[in-house]
C-alpha cells in the first residue's frame, strides 16, 4: 500500500504555510497558526482522525485572521487530496453524530470528488474571544474546494460556543476517518462511474 501522505506549502503574500500531513497516523500533531483558537480546533480534527498534522503558519494576523484561516483551510484540503491520490479502496463515506455536553453536531462526508459546503450552525454567538467565529465557514469551504470533497455539517443546539465548534470538529474529524478508511472489499474507486 502507498504511504498516504502529502507536504503543505504555501507562499503568497498574506501567508506562509509549510507542513506534512498523513491520513494513516496516530493523531499526533504539531500546529502553530498564531491564532490560538484555531490551534486548539485543527488538534481536535487532527487527533480525532487519526491524522498526523505538522504545520506552521505565519500570516498577517496584524490586519486580520481571515488571510491565514483560510489558507490553511487550502492547504489541508489539497495535502487531502495529495494524499487520497486516485481514491482507490476508500470506503468514501462517513458521518458523524457527535455530542459535547449540551451541544451537538451531524457531519456526514463523500470523498467522491465534487466540492460542495452545507453549513448550518444553531449557535449564533460571533465570537470566542478576540477570533470571528465566521471565518470557520471560509475554513470549510476552502478545505472542501481543495479536498474535491462534499461536506455537510449541520449543528442542531447547543448555547456553550465553545462546544457547539467542538462538537462540529471532532465530528468532521470522525466522518472523515471513516471516509478515508480502506477496504479491502473495494476494488478500484467506489463509484459506478469507474472514477471519482
């Protein structure tokens, strides 16, 4: 079996993002971003997938979180799908129904290659301390974009802020262990197209 694994790099002049990533780790993470919210939400996917994440980010936190929070939205989506390669004998799909205390999240995923973000958050509040809770939705689309990948994440209650973005990331993180995961049973690329 090939080592599903992919570099990260980014140069542009708002960021500056470098990395490794692998699908088949042990949840075992290295992430600085500069922003210590969205730290602590890439350690949760990360280990609840059962990724290995190495990635630094230095961005203009200065004029915004927008700009890094993104890009690293990019560059985990495209070490994704570096990694998947063909897509060969993955079971495709995966969900989630994670709970975190009062709140909770319904995630499921298709690896199947077609971007696409339903986005649905109950809680309402915009932020955790200094970080703007909507740049999370800009983090998602652009993973999916560059990951070719169809995500829905729905969160149906939960008034704790910090749970319900919680909830929502180690649910992604689930249904996407699931995804990833291969079966021998699977022979080629799961679709009856022949190709994702």
């Amino acid at each position: 079996m090939r080592a599903r694994i992919a570099e990260i790099g980014r140069n542009t002049t708002e960021t500056r993002i470098s990395g490794s990533f692998a699908i088949d780790g042990g949840g075992r993470y290295k992430i600085e971003t500069g922003v210590p919210f969205f730290n602590h939400m890439l350690e949760l996917l990360t280990k609840h997938a059962l990724f290995d994440l190495s990635l630094e980010a230095n961005g203009d936190l200065a004029v915004d979180y927008h700009h890094t929070v993104e890009d690293v939205g990019l560059v985990l989506g495209k070490a994704l799908a570096d990694a998947l390669g063909d897509r060969e004998g993955i079971a495709r799909y995966g969900y989630s129904l994670l709970p975190m205390d009062d709140a909770l999240a319904q995630v499921a995923v298709d690896l199947g290659g077609r971007p696409f973000l339903v986005y649905k958050m109950a809680n309402r509040k915009r932020k955790i301390r200094d970080f703007d809770l909507h740049i999370i939705e800009h983090f998602f689309r652009s993973f999916c974009d560059q990951a070719r990948i169809n995500l829905h994440i729905v969160q149906p209650y939960g008034d704790d802020v910090h749970h319900a973005y919680e909830a929502v990331f180690k649910g992604v993180a689930r249904a996407l262990y699931m995804a990833c995961a291969l079966d021998p049973r699977v022979k080629g690329v799961p679709s009856s197209k022949g190709k994702v």
